[in-house]
C-alpha cells in the first residue's frame, strides 16, 4: 500500500457529513439490522451466502491467529472449509495451500471462489500464492485452481475483492481488484486460466490526494509504534457488477467517490488501457466505503466507515441508509442472498495496533450482520 508521510491536520471539516433521509433507528439494533454471527477469534473480512444458505467467511492472516484462513459457518461457529489440510499456512508449497485469504464469492453457478492474496501479514507475494480457487459446492472438493502469473500479479499486489460474470467467452470471466502496487483491476478468463489487467495506475483507482477520514473521532492514519504517522492509502477496493452485466462499479478505499467501467472493454484482452480508460465514469460522491455489492435491481449496497452506517445507492443516483449503529464498526464485505438480505462484516480494522501506536483497540466479538432486502443478488449466467 501506498502510504505518504502525515505533517499537519484538523479534524474540522474532515469527514464527510452523514447521509440524511431514510437512517430508521439508532443504537445496537439501529434500523433492521441483526446479528447473524459472532467471532471471538481471528478477525473476518469476508463473507458470502450460497443458494442454499451456506455461509462462508475468511480470516486473512494478517497478525491474528488464523489456524484456518476460510470458513463454513455450521450451529453459527467457524469451521475450516473444504477442509483444515488445504488452509493450513505452507510457504513450502505455495500452490498448494491456502495462504491468506482475502476474499470469497459465490458465483451465479453457486460455486465457491477463494481468492488468495498469497500474502501473510500483506508481505510481498510470490508466484503460487496469489490465485482463484473454486470449490464445488455439492461435493466441497476443489474443482479449479487458477495461479496469476507475476506480470499480472506484480509481487506488491494485493489481490482484494471480486465479482463474476458467467455469460462471457466460453466458461464465464472474474473480475478482481487489486488494492496495492500499482491498483487497478486484474480479468480471469475461466475457462483458459488467462489474465490481464486494467485500469493500472488510473487515477479511477488510486488513492485520492491528500484523503484523511476521520473514524471514531480521529484522524483515521497508520500510526507505529516507533515512528511518524502516515496517510492511510489504499487504491481500488471495493468492486460490484451492475444487473445487466454492462458496467463494473468499483472504489479506492482511500476516497469518497464511486466510477464505473464498461465491462465490455475490460473483459476485451485486445482493447488498450486507452480505449478502456475512455470508458470510464465518475459517478460522484459516496461515503467512505471498503467493500461494494450490488442486486438484481440495479442498486449498489456499501458501508460508510465514518458513520457506522450501510447505505444503498440507488439507479438514479440518490442513497439511501439502509442501518446505523454502534455496533457497525467498519463494515467490510457486503453479500446479497437468495434469502433476500444483505449480509456484512463488521470488523473494527480501524482499531488494529497498526493505527494506534502499537494498541490493539478491538473489543471482540467482530460480527456478522445482515439487513433484509427487497431484492436477490446478481446473477449473470
């Protein structure tokens, strides 16, 4: 991640104001929100709802201990998925294992995908460790393996979220992106194992200049133990596809704005980064979101860190607060599911030692929430 030395600042004026409109409640249960899990030991990032209900989460091994890196949720506790052998940490055999999962998504075909970022406690990667896995949801054995060769998955990269379209060329594409080195967003062809990548270095995807959120009442900033505080900046995050398969939504982590992208030119492995970045549109503002998601109607679901909310943005541009609430502490990863919810992580990142001089801030459980909704996910198949 990119980060810039921190000289001088308020908090005056820093954060963006709330949304206004449509917040039902305040307090632990603000708005319709539950608690559908609770975890006491690694900290999730990730979540996803198969057809049938299954929930799986991830753990990345970022400094916890993470004894499995993805999980089924079974009687609502974490239990190694597929298996305990496969998410056991191996550098000896990086392929092979599954090293620090950032990410899981089922797809409209209702199988699990695993992505990998290949990088515990976010060192850099080698090749092996970044790559998409698939599970077979009927049988819980994997069924695809697909590795990102170096000159797409540059050793600073960290691969971060992704969404699928199963309509394109002869198996379906992944799209993914990566919120290190130098951003953008990496294309899978499912059906070769073929990658490239788009939008790298655009300032669609970067960090905005000088982005300084204020979480909990302070400056949000990575601040050591030993040192100087620096800028907290991460580039492309966030990423949902629209109903229609036409266009990709995606965000930096660092900033308060949301753009799209035609899915036809960065699914084209000919098109230049030219071509594809005149595609490109900037949808305006939107709080400080980490993950994004999207329905079948057209909306698109994300968190605002700033103010313990979740938000949809609907097709003409308007949002709306969908819950809001103490508890939602960094709402993380975003699921819509055939049960007619959204699901989110809420994780408290924000309180990690790295960003209070060496303290751990976070107060176990982190949690699992879900909204109910009027709308299923998005199924492109």
């Amino acid at each position: 991640m990119k980060r810039r030395t921190f000289l001088t600042a308020t908090t005056t004026s820093l954060a963006a104001a709330p949304l206004t409109g449509h917040a039902r409640a305040t307090g632990r249960t603000a708005g319709d929100h539950e608690v559908a899990a609770r975890f006491w030991g690694a900290m999730p990032t990730g979540v996803t709802v198969s057809r049938r209900g299954r929930v799986f989460v991830n753990f990345p091994r970022w400094g916890d201990d993470v004894p499995f890196t993805v999980a089924e949720l079974r009687g609502g506790k974490p239990v190694a998925y597929p298996d305990a052998e496969v998410n056991r940490e191996d550098p000896s055999d990086l392929a092979g294992h599954l090293q620090s999962v950032q990410s899981v998504v089922v797809d409209p075909a209702d199988r699990l995908w695993i992505l990998d970022t290949g990088s515990p406690l976010m060192a850099e990667s080698s090749y092996g460790g970044p790559k998409l896995v698939a599970v077979d949801l009927r049988t819980d054995r994997i069924v695809r393996k697909i590795l990102f060769p170096p000159e797409v998955v540059p050793s600073d990269s960290y691969p971060n979220d992704v969404r699928f379209d199963l309509r394109r060329g002869a198996e379906g594409m992944a799209f993914v992106t990566d919120s290190s080195g130098s951003n953008g967003v990496v294309v899978v062809d499912l059906a070769t194992g073929r990658s490239w990548r788009r939008l790298t270095g655009h300032p669609s995807a970067l960090p905005d200049d000088g982005f300084l959120p204020v979480i909990e009442g302070e400056p949000f900033m990575n601040r050591p133990a030993d040192g100087e505080p620096t800028r907290f900046e991460v580039g492309s995050d966030g990423i949902a596809i629209s109903a229609d398969g036409k266009r990709l939504f995606y965000c930096p982590l660092s900033s308060r704005r949301l753009h799209s992208v035609s899915t036809d030119a960065v699914a084209d492995p000919d098109a230049s980064q030219a071509e594809v970045a005149a595609t490109v549109e900037d949808l305006g503002y939107k709080p400080m979101a980490d993950g994004l998601e999207s329905d079948d109607k057209g909306r698109i679901y994300g968190g605002d860190l700033e103010h313990n909310t979740i938000w949809r943005r609907n097709p003409d541009g308007t949002y709306e607060t969908l819950a809001q609430g103490p508890d939602l502490i960094w709402v993380d990863t975003l699921s819509v599911a055939s049960d007619r919810h959204l699901y989110a992580i809420a994780n408290q990142l924000n309180r990690q030692a790295d960003h209070h001089e060496g303290h751990d801030l976070r107060r176990k459980p982190y949690l699992l929430v879900r909204v109910p909704i009027d709308t299923g996910p998005v199924r492109l198949v």
